[in-house]
C-alpha cells in the first residue's frame, strides 16, 4: 500500500509541476500580450502624434459655442442679422463644427459617429475616435479655434470642468475687455445700419461690462434663450392649470349667491304669507 502511494504522488507531482508551470506561463504570456497591446497602443498614439498639431480645445469650443447659441444667437435672429465670415463668433470659424454637427446621441450611453456610423458609450470616446479617423476634416488654422475666444465669451460659467476663479485679476480682465470689444467691432461694425449698432451695443452689455472687477455687470445681463423659454413655459403651464380652477371657484360662488337669493325671496315670500294670515 505504502508502495503504492510513493508511486502515485511520484507520478502525480511532475503533473502538478507542469500544470503550474504552463499556468504561470500562461500568465506571463498574458502579461505580455498585454504589454503588446499597450505599446501598439503607444504606437497608434505615437503614429498620430504628427497630426496631433491641434492646440485647440475641442471642450472649450464647444463651451463657447454653447453660449454663442444660448446668449448671442436669439438676439441676432431676432434682428435678422445674418453674422459674416470674418466675424470670429460665425460657424465657419470653428473648426470642431462640422464634426460636432455629425455626432448623434442615441440613447443616454450611446453616440454615433456620423461620418463612419460606429457606435460609443460616451461622448469622449466618440472624441477621441473623431481625432483619431476623421482629423483630415479639421481645417487647423489660428483663427478658427473658437475656444481662444473663451476670455471674452465667459467660457467658465458654462464649463464645469473649470472651477471659477473667486480671486479678480484687473490685468486678465482688462485684456478680457479688449478681446470682448474687438469682436463687437468686427462682428457688429457700427457704421453699418440700425441693427448692427444696437447688436454692437447689446454685445458690449451682455459680454463685456461683465470684464471688471467691480462686480457691477454680471454676464449674460440681458438674459438666453434657455431660460426665458423654460420660464414662459413654466408661465403658461401655471396660467392653464389655475385658469379653470378660478372660473369653478366663480361659478361656484355665484351658484351659492342665486341659491342664496332664493331663499331669502323663499323666506320672505312665507314670512310675508305668515305674517298678512292673522290680519
Ligand atoms: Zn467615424
């Protein structure tokens, strides 16, 4: 018996021993493809690193954009103005628009690419793949990063990445100012009728007054269209609900008042009828 089991373990251990060699084997050869992965990773990286030339934040831009629409936007068209290509502020002078304009959400985690119809959990990736695949459609030249532009439309208040500075700088603010004051210039020159002037001076005092450090002007004084919108709708919605509920409280009272009268005119009438009986 105890013979028996000496040859059994002999037997069984260089089994043992094999398998977990070949196990950790196959770690290391796990290990290694993954490194393989990693530096074909580095390479694709290192493969678009000449293209990578871009110095213009996609994010920024498209916090610039974002008030742009909300808080320029309403205000020109309300003005039927068309803004031109050598104003800074016009689409064509950002350079991420026409792939931010080929990009669908889907579903909450899902975004298509509109050029190629692959599909991204999130809207990063789906970045990510636009600088990887489609950067031949980004025309990179100095002045079409709307994101420069950040200093002077307020990008920070829109951008929650950013934390706002609670500290004033006169110096940024003042060249804030400067930047704020030319694209009035360009965008709404003066000299060219009624509505550029008054969109020149809307744009002094909804972006500029705010670049000081008084504190005075606050950004965006005269309002968006986001929040005047919900706020109307908000109104109306208030008004429909209470408007029904105000003519059943009148029609209600004024029930009460004829019934009221009634009997009053009942009592009255018996009263009388008592009243002229014993005479
Ligand atoms: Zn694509």
């Amino acid at each position: 018996m105890g013979v028996a089991k000496a040859v059994s373990i002999a037997l069984l251990f260089p089994l043992f021993l094999h398998s977990t060699l070949t196990s950790s084997s196959s770690t290391i050869n796990y290990n290694n493809n993954q490194d393989i992965q990693v530096s074909a990773a580095a390479r694709q990286l290192q493969q678009y690193e000449p293209n990578h030339e871009v110095h213009c934040s996609r994010e920024r831009s498209r916090a610039a954009w974002k008030i742009i629409e909300e808080y320029l936007m309403p205000f020109v068209e309300q003005e039927k103005y068309q803004i031109s290509h050598k104003c800074r502020l016009h689409p064509s002078n950002d350079m991420f628009r026409e792939q931010e304009q080929h990009k669908t959400q889907v579903d909450v985690n899902e975004w298509r690419c509109g050029f190629c119809q692959k599909m991204f959990h999130a809207e990063n990736y789906l970045d990510t793949h636009f600088q990887n695949r489609h950067q031949n459609l980004l025309n990179d030249t100095h002045d079409r990063c709307l994101a420069d532009l950040c200093g002077a439309l307020h990008c920070d208040l829109v951008d929650e990445s950013k934390q706002r500075k609670t500290k004033c700088n006169p110096a940024a603010a003042a060249k804030n100012r400067h930047l704020c004051q030319s694209l009035a210039d360009t965008c709404f020159p003066v000299n060219e009728g009624h509505s550029t002037s008054r969109l020149h001076e809307f744009f002094l005092r909804q972006f500029c007054d705010a670049h000081s450090c008084s504190g005075r002007h606050k950004p965006f004084a005269r309002g968006g269209r986001k929040r005047s919108s919900v706020f109307y709708l908000a109104i109306s919605i208030l008004t429909l609900m209470l408007l029904p509920i105000f003519y059943g409280i009148v029609y209600l009272y004024r029930r009460e008042m004829r019934s009221g009268v009634h009997d009053l005119k009942r009592i009255s009438q018996t009263g009388i009828g008592r009243k002229t009986k014993p005479t």
